[in-house]
C-alpha cells in the first residue's frame, strides 16, 4: 500500500478544480453538477461547497446519480449490485452537465452514468471531471475534462481515494 | 451482496437483511417509476415467464409491468386454453418453457408448496406469486414497503390482520414478514376462519374486530375467499358484513387514523364498506403502485444468482 497523495495536495487540488470551473463557467443558470454514486459524491460534496465559497451570489443546481441500473456488468459478478439514492430534482432538458466522479479507471461508469443522464432529458453539453485519472488503462473512448491529478498504474492494482468526514485526513491509496 | 436465497418461494425463508435489501432497492425503483422514462436497461439479457394457472388481475399486471420496466423479455402463459387441459404436467409445462431460453419463472398455482416442488426439478429462479393456501411473498413485502413508507421502522408497530386468516396466503406471508421486521401482529375474523393454533405463530388473535381496530395503528383487512370454502363457514355474507366488516363509521369511532388495507380484489360492502376503502385512511392504492417497485426489486436481485449459479 502506497500513499500517492496526501490530505494537503488533496484540499488544494479540490480548491483548483473548483476555481478552473467557476473560470470556464460565467453563470450557474444552466449549468447542473451532478456526483456518481456512491463515491464520487464524496468529491462533488466539496466541490459544489468549493465554488459555492467562491461565487456565493450564484445558485448551484446540484444532483446525485446511481448508474447501477445502467451498468454493463450486471449479470458478471458473483453478485448483484446494490444501488445507492439518485436525487435529480432538475429538468435536465438542454442544460450543460458537470459529471464528477473520484476515479476514472475503464470509462464504463461514466458511460453508465452518460446512459442514465439522457433518461432525464437531453443535455445540451456533458463534461467530466475526476480527482483522480488512471490514464493507459481505459476500455472505452472517454476522457476527462477536469483532472486533478494523473497516475500511471498497472491494471491489478487498485486507487482508492479514502475520505475523511471530518475533512482531516483525506488521501488517495494505490493497493496492490 | 446479494439476497441469501435463490428462489423467492416464501418469506419464511428469508433474513430480516434479505427484506431489507429488497426494500432499499425497492426505494431506487419507486424513484425511477416517477421519471419521465420509467425503464433502466439493466435486465435486456433476462427472459421471464409469468406461469399462472390460477386468475389474477393485480398481481400479473404489476409482475409484467415490472418485467417490462427492467427491460427483461416476458412471456405469460395461463393455465385457461393451454395444454394443461389436454393432462400436461407441471415440470412438463415448466420444462417446455424453460427450454426456450427462458431465465425466471414467476408462478402462481392453486395447489400450496407447488413453488417449492417445482424448485427442486428446474435450475431458473423461481418467484412464487401465490401457492394455494401457503404464501404469497410479495403481497407481503408490498404491504410491508407500503406501512414503512407511512410509519418508518415497524419495529414495535401494531398490525391487525382481519378477515379470511384460514384461506389467505397473504395473511401468512405477512405474518412472517411483518414478525421479521420486529412488528405486533393480531389477527382477528370468525372462529371458524381462524386456523386452530394460530398462536404458535406467535401471534395474538381475536374475534372482535372492534377490538382489532382500537388496538392497531395498521388494519390489513383480507378478502373472503369464497373459491377456498368448500363448507360454509358462517351463514352468509350479510351476517358477515354486519358483525366483520369494517366501515367508516368503525374507522370514526376510534379516536385516531389507523391506515386501512387490503391486497385486493375487494368485496366491497363484504370485508370492507367502501366508504371505508375510500376513505383518507385508505393506502389501497398506494399499495398497488408499490407493488411494480417490490416485484422489480425481487426480479433484479433473484437475476444475479439465477445466471451465476
């Protein structure tokens, strides 16, 4: 087990994701944030909170999203996938979506997650960002669009961003 | 994770986590039930077929629906017009089926434990929506959703059961289900729909129905199930109306809401007046519209052991 980023880089790179976001975004109006269930909530949490702290006068349109259903992989498992609470309360209808996931490893959460957004309406545009990029090992055509950090990684190993709910001691684990 | 059983025959075989699991997925498919676009692609390499040789109308419609809604292929077949007039048998009819690609089978039969034997000679999943006199799993795990929605927890939450205990397969499920989640059941009709021991159970009972209603926050009101007596067991339905039946005027007495149900069909002005089935109290519909969620859940989870296995 290796510690590849500590609490401190980790709080300064959810600060910078959230101020490359407010620098491309003039107003919130149309803009939907949206966290993939179940860990990438854990980053949209503090994000959304980030750019709140920053633009205070604009009102975030926030959501969470389960892609179980949409998965893949349903029937390959030993086992069935338990879904988490999707909480959309937004016409999604010609809106342009910030999707925010922790890792982003193979690419097919987010095409699960892409899938289940269009049942909600039809955006207008859809980006991706992610805390952590597992760039070379991804198994379909998506990339991100805000990064905070790349690591190189084999296959069998696994990243594991462990959050810490008192926001003390937040890091990223890669496990053998 | 995963459900601890292969088959949902009864919820007698299942753990108090396995109910849980089915209800917490059940909250995700109500969510998706109340979208614009009411289906998720998870279950398109699934198959499943709705074998019942016995009628129904809610029950069939709501195991469709949730078939449909999960993106699995159904098929339904009914005993009425089939071969099983020309003398098929069961594992027959079932194999015949099955060898045509088909992943679950959701049956309801006349006869009691006809899930359970068919379990024993077929490899798919099977989804019991009603055996004779024995269980009906998800008319419980409905009705239960239903009473969590409205009252939270139902640990320690008093439930009547009233009416046709004898006959119903329901008032057995939920029974079970509603013991294994910790709440007070009273079951409560004539004596001679009662079943004989009934307290080894471990539940109370009472031929006051008053009784019943002022004690419970939920009354379950059952159907009389006049297709299962084969002997009269009270002098008719009027008699049975006037000293079992529950109207508004009862609900109004008590000083106050108990929420009223029934798995239907509902004989109105038998079991049940309809001013009280109509009333506010009344979570009748609630119910059905709980019960696509329930089956989902129940078919979804069941999927994942069926083809692993």
């Amino acid at each position: 087990m290796k510690t590849l980023f500590t609490h401190e880089q980790l709080t300064i790179t959810i600060q910078r994701l959230a101020h490359q976001l407010v620098e491309q975004i003039e107003a919130f109006e149309d803009v939907v944030i949206i966290g993939i269930q179940p860990r990438g909530i854990h980053l949209s949490d503090r994000v959304v909170k980030a750019i709140q702290a920053i633009v205070p006068c604009q009102k975030i349109q926030y959501g969470q999203l389960d892609t179980t259903f949409y998965r893949d992989d349903v029937h390959q498992n030993n086992s069935i996938h338990i879904p988490s609470a999707t909480s959309i309360d937004y016409n999604l209808e010609g809106k342009q979506i910030i999707l925010i996931d922790d890792v982003l490893h193979t690419g097919r959460t987010i095409r699960a997650a892409m899938d289940a957004l269009i049942d909600f309406g039809r955006p207008k545009h859809v980006s991706l960002m992610v805390l952590i990029d597992r760039r070379f090992s991804r198994e379909l055509p998506i990339q991100p669009d805000f990064v905070g950090q790349s690591v190189d990684t084999m296959y069998s190993q696994k990243v594991k961003v462990q959050w810490d709910e008192h926001n003390q001691d937040h890091k990223v684990l890669l496990l053998d | 994770m995963s459900l601890s059983v292969k088959h949902l025959l009864g919820i007698k075989d299942l753990a108090k986590e396995d109910i849980q699991t089915i209800f917490s997925t059940a909250d995700n498919f109500k969510q998706v039930l109340q979208r614009p676009i009411k289906k998720v692609p998870s279950l398109r390499d699934t198959t499943v077929a709705n074998i019942f040789f016995e009628n129904s109308t809610r029950t069939r419609i709501s195991f469709e629906l949730a078939e449909k809604r999960l993106s699995a292929d159904s098929v339904n077949f009914s005993a009425a017009g089939s071969s099983v007039s020309k003398g098929e048998t069961l594992i027959d009819t079932v194999n015949n089926i099955l060898s045509m690609k088909v992943d679950m089978v959701v049956m309801r039969h006349s006869a009691s434990g006809a899930p359970h034997f068919l379990s024993q000679h077929i490899d798919a999943s099977i989804i019991n929506a009603g055996d004779g006199t024995n269980e009906h799993p998800t008319q419980a795990l409905l009705d239960a959703f239903s009473m969590r929605e409205k009252l939270g927890d139902l640990k320690g939450k008093k439930i009547a059961i009233i009416g046709d205990i004898l006959h119903s397969r329901v008032a057995l499920s939920n029974i079970y289900c509603l013991q294994k989640l910790g709440a007070e059941v009273l079951v409560a009709g004539p004596p001679t729909l009662i079943p004989k021991h009934i307290e080894a159970l471990g539940v109370a009972y009472t031929y006051d129905v008053k009784k019943a209603l002022a004690w419970c926050e939920v009354a379950n009101v059952l159907r009389i199930q006049l297709e299962r007596q084969n002997k009269p067991l009270f002098s008719s339905l009027r008699e049975y109306a006037l000293y079992y039946g529950i109207n508004k005027d009862m609900l109004d007495s008590i000083q106050r809401d108990i929420l009223i149900m029934h798995p239907g069909p509902i004989n109105r002005g038998v079991e049940l007046s309809s001013d009280a089935a109509d009333s506010k109290q009344s979570i009748i519909l609630n119910q059905v519209e709980n019960g696509v969620a329930i089956r989902m859940a129940a078919i979804y989870l069941l999927s994942g052991k069926a083809i692993i296995e």
